[in-house]
C-alpha cells in the first residue's frame, strides 16, 4: 500500500483537547491558516469551542469548557 504524502496534511494542525468534565478528544484538525503570528496556538481554542457549538446543535449533546489543549505528538 502506498504511503500518504506528510505535506497533504500540513494545512492542519492536530491538537489533543481536554475538558473539564475529564472528557478527552483526540486529533482535533484546526486549519494551519488560523495559527501563528502573536497569538500562537490560542486561535486553536476559539476554533475548537466553535466546532463543538455547531456540533451541540445538531446532536443536542454539549460539551463541557475546554480544560486545555496541547498539540499532538507525531507518530
């Protein structure tokens, strides 16, 4: 089986995200456009907490306040 191109997946960043509650996601994509600069990775927060309102709004099932975030070691 071919190898996946690493640079196909360089217009996101993968970040692992705790909340309050102890619930852990894991490889959450946040577009690489939206960080950098002074802010960082702080844009990735925003990102994901917008993500998880659309995604309450659909499935009525909310999630908790982000508790922290770390980007996602590579494997």
């Amino acid at each position: 089986m071919a190898r996946k191109d690493a640079r196909s997946d360089a217009k996101f960043v993968l970040f692992d995200v705790i909340y309050e509650n102890g619930m852990r996601t894991s490889n959450r994509k946040v577009p690489s456009d939206d960080l950098g600069g002074l802010d960082g990775d702080e844009p990735a927060r925003a990102f994901v907490e917008d993500q998880d309102r659309r995604i309450a709004e659909k499935s009525g099932n909310p999630r908790g306040p982000i508790k922290s975030m770390a980007r996602a070691k590579r494997q």
